[in-house]
C-alpha cells in the first residue's frame, strides 16, 4: 500500500501542472488536509513549492469566490423571503464596503468565519471587484504562512519518522478531518442554544468559549514560525532552568514555592507535598499520612488541597474537615504527588504575568488579571439549577456547574443566600477574569520583581496573587502568593469578556516571542531545551494521570 502510494506520488511529481490543479480542485473538498498534503510533499521534495502555492491560493481565493457568489444571488431574496429587512441589507452593504479587507483576512486566519464572512458579504451585496482581489491576497498570504511553516517543520520531522511518514500524515488528516466535523457540530449546537437564550445578554466576548483547537490554531502557526527562526520545537523549555521543563509541563507547583528563599517566604502560603504511595493503601493510613505532613508543616484545616502536576485549575478543592481530606485522598491518583496549601482567607485575586530577560536587571510585570468569582443569589423560589440557567454568565457553562453542585441543584435558595459556584481562580472552573491593568503600581512590580529575582534562574512566570485590600496591596503590601507558575502560564486578561480578538492574539505572539527570546539567552549560556521525544511523552503522561484527578470544586 505505501509503495503504491510512494509510486503515485512520484508519477504526479513529473507533472507539476497536473499537481497544482490537482490541489486547487482539491480545496473545494478538503482546505486544511489539502494544505497539509502538499505541504508534506514539499517538505519531502515531491513536489515544487511554487506549484503548491499557486495551485493551494487560486483554489481556495476561488473557493472563497464561489461562497460570496452564493450569498449574491441569494442576496435580494433573502429581503423577499423576510430573513432581513432592506434596511438591514443596505446597513450590511455599507459595513462590508469600509471593513472589507479586515473581514476577509480576519476570516482567513481564523478558523470557522470562512463560511459565514464570505456568504455575507454575498449578501451584503459587496463589491465583487474589490471582492475577488481581496480574497486571492488573503488566500496567498495565509497559504504562504501555513505552506513554509508545515513544511519547515516536516523537513526537521520526516528524517525522523522514517518509513512510518505516511501512516502518520494520513492519520493526521484523518483526524483533522475528524476535529473539524467535531467541532462544527458543537458550534451549531451552540449556535442553537444562543438563538433559544437570546433574550438573555452574553456576558462574555465572542471568541472566549471557542474550542482551544479553533482558537490557537494562529498562535501554533506562529509558534511553528518561531521554532524554525530560532531552531528548536522546545526553546521555551530552556527559560527557567532551575524549573523542570521551564514549567511548560510536570513542573512542580511545591518545588516552584520551595525555591522562593527565607528571605522573601512571608509572601508565600504555607504549603507541603504528600505523595500518595502507589498500591493499595488503606484511606487511613493515607489519612495519617497527611496529617503527619501537615503538621510537621506547622498547617492546619482549612486547607486547599490540588495536583502538585495541574493545570486549568483541575482537581483544586478547599478542605475544611478530616472527612473532605479522606474523600479527596481516596479519589486521587496513586503514586501522584498533592500539594497541601494552607487556605488563603483574602477575599481578591489577581494574576501577575512577570519576565525578566537573563541579561537584564529589571523584570516588568506585562499582565494584570483580576478573578471574578461567580456567585448566584437565592430570592426564595428558585432553585439553584434555575439561578444558574438565568444568570448571564453562569448559564454558559452549565455543564461545569451543573456537574460541579449536582447534590443541590434542586434545592431552593432562601431570598438574599449568596452562593458561590467557583472556588479555583481558574477561567476554565468558571472563573471571570478581567483585565486589571488599570490596578498596577510601580511598587507592586517592584516588589514582585525583587521575589522573582530571589528565585534561582527565574525569567518567565506568573504570580498568582490573592490579597484583601487593594489601597494595600498597590503599596506592595498585605499579599499572599498562592501559586507560581513557569513558562506554561498565559496573560489571561485576554480572557476579558470585553476583550478584542486582535488585542488577545497580538498578547499571545508578543509572549511567546519573548519566551523564546529568554530561552535563546539561556541556550547561548550553556542551558539545554528538553527534547522534543521526552516533551511529548511528559504531555501524554500528565494527560494519562491528570484524567484520574479529582473534581474540581
């Protein structure tokens, strides 16, 4: 089978027109394993990367032509079968003739408003002669992008791979293909649900509940990017060398804690790990176990009990009883470490995105995030299930609070009983975050400055931050650091509900532009990036174990 495949490959590469034909009518079916097919066959010198790039741009411009085709005829229908009325029309008409070269880019690089954006403007009745130009440009410029960054990337990969090339590309494009189905019906559901609950206000910015895969689809390419400028897949790694992985993955959030001197300790909340022995071990002796560990800590109930390996605020819980404790040890994964934290009772966090670059004095903190902590309010006759459906923000992640609270769903909240649904200062626990820039003050980065510089080979992190007065707090004062994360962490004030999109991604590249920029520093000063081989298997090793965590509550 691969010999045929190998053979048929060579014979349309001593054909280069019948090739960019081939991959031009080929995009009207299938665009991204298109891209990804020819892509791969440059890399392996199968076939020219010009008749890749004209071939891939003219299918998909034209592919984008036909869509905008569609939506003009069906254009003045769409007044007559009262869809939308002519005012409304006109409105469209005049929005897409100044915003036409924004919207047709926008819509090349993100992924699901090809169809919707191109069918508009159709209707909308867009000039076509500024329509067709327009749309060749943003398919060229996204096919050059897309087309040099894969196959950069496949000539570094497919050496590798060896005679397993072509099982692995055509698994790959079978689950691209897979995703995209995937993620079409959760966006029409979606889609359904907003349309039923439209009477109700969205408190959230258009893009934040997108499908991780839809949403960083720019951020890999331009990862992709910088891998290839700086030649290595893993150059983040090197960023914090006294962090295992540089805290992309498996670091330890006790170790990072641990690292913070005596010096600088009365800002950091008491904590202590607890490995959970592998095999069966009865609960109380894991119980006694804990308590051991804690008490030789000098902490006491209540505690926040969480992953020492986490992410995204999985398996974090406040522990208030012995009894909790048991339950969470009993749940948790054996041979897994726990980081037992002393709770923190101040009111407000925030996130402090911090770098330094290595040949530098000075760090600079370059995202503040402040956490809303969603809460829903009885009134005496609705239950909580039902607080939860009418409230703007909390109906749209009902699935993790209805999952989260399911034994009191059905009660009814007494009229003024506040009820807290989110614990974890996590956006994927339900968490609000806001941009809280407007909060930072020269003596907060110094003194968060002066802590991170106190941490051994410490360049790129985020603090998370919770305190109970801000007049304090902006003194750097009266602050509590609950958690210090490495080069995995993210400036998630871009997870603002009234955030932009374009703000969001310029945030993103602007990160990981500098990361790679310490981890270069680094490389230069002697200290090696994780491999590629042990980065991937450390993410299917968490992902393997991070399944088998407690509930988040």
């Amino acid at each position: 089978m691969q010999a045929w495949i190998e053979e048929s490959i060579r014979e349309l590469g001593e054909n280069p027109v019948l090739q960019g034909c081939l991959a031009a009518l080929s995009t009207f079916v299938l665009e991204d394993p298109t891209l990804l097919m020819c892509a791969i066959l440059v890399a392996d010198q199968q076939m020219l990367y010009m008749t890749a790039l004209i071939g891939l741009s003219l299918g998909i411009g034209f592919g984008d032509w036909g869509l905008y085709a569609i939506g003009r005829v069906l254009g003045p229908k769409t007044v007559a079968w009262g869809w939308v009325s002519q005012r409304r029309l006109d409105k469209a008409g005049s929005w897409f003739e100044r915003n036409l070269v924004v919207a047709l880019f926008v819509s090349r690089f993100i992924p699901g408003l090809r169809l919707p954006t191109n069918i508009a403007a159709g209707i909308a009745q867009a000039s076509p002669i500024r329509y067709l130009p327009i749309a060749l440009s943003a398919s060229l410029i996204w096919v050059f992008i897309a087309l040099t960054t894969i196959s950069s990337l496949g000539e570094m990969v497919l050496p590798v791979l060896g005679g397993l090339k072509w099982p692995v590309v055509f698994g790959l494009i079978v689950w691209i293909v897979w995703m995209q189905r995937r993620t079409v019906r959760q966006l029409n559901d979606e889609d359904e649900m907003l349309i039923e609950e439209s009477a109700v206000p969205v408190a959230s910015s258009y893009y934040e509940f997108w499908h991780p895969v839809i949403f960083y689809v720019p951020v890999a390419l331009y990862y992709g990017w910088l891998a290839i400028r700086y030649r290595s897949l893993t150059l983040p790694t090197a960023v914090n060398p006294s962090i295992y992985s540089g805290g992309m993955i498996r670091e330890s959030k006790c170790d990072i804690l641990d690292m913070v001197p005596d010096g600088a300790k009365q800002w950091v909340a008491p904590h202590v790990g607890f490995d959970v022995p592998k095999g069966v071990v009865d609960t109380g002796t894991l119980l006694e176990g804990a308590k051991a560990v804690l008490v030789e800590a000098g902490i006491s109930l209540p505690i926040v009990a969480k992953p020492d390996e986490g992410q995204r605020g999985v398996g974090v819980r406040p522990i208030y009883t012995w009894a909790e404790l048991t339950a969470y040890l009993d749940a948790y994964p054996k041979g897994s470490r726990i980081c037992l934290q002393e709770l923190c009772l101040y009111s407000e966090e925030v996130g402090l995105l911090y770098y330094r670059m290595p040949s530098e004095e000075k760090g600079r903190i370059t995202s503040v995030t402040s956490k809303e902590f969603l809460a829903v309010t009885g009134d005496g006759e609705s239950t909580l299930r039902g607080l939860i459906e009418a409230h703007a923000r909390a109906r749209l992640m009902t699935d993790v609070f209805f999952a989260r609270h399911a034994g009191e769903l059905d009660r009814v909240l007494e009229a003024g009983e506040r009820f807290q649904l989110v614990f974890a200062g996590n956006h994927k626990q339900g968490c609000v975050f806001r941009d809280g820039g407007d909060m930072l003050t020269e003596a907060i980065s110094e003194q968060i400055d002066s802590i991170a510089k106190s941490i051994p080979d410490f360049y790129f992190g985020r603090f998370d931050v919770r305190f109970e007065d801000l007049e304090s707090f902006q003194r750097g004062e009266s602050f509590t650091i609950i958690e210090i994360n490495g080069a995995g962490a993210e400036a998630t004030h871009i997870w603002d509900p009234e955030g932009t999109l374009s703000d969001a991604y310029g945030t993103l590249f602007e990160q990981f532009r500098v990361l790679f920029e310490i981890g270069a520093e680094n490389r230069k000063a002697g200290h090696r990036p994780l491999g590629a081989i042990p980065f991937l298997n450390d993410v299917l090793q968490y992902h393997r174990v991070a399944r088998h965590y407690p509930s988040a509550q």
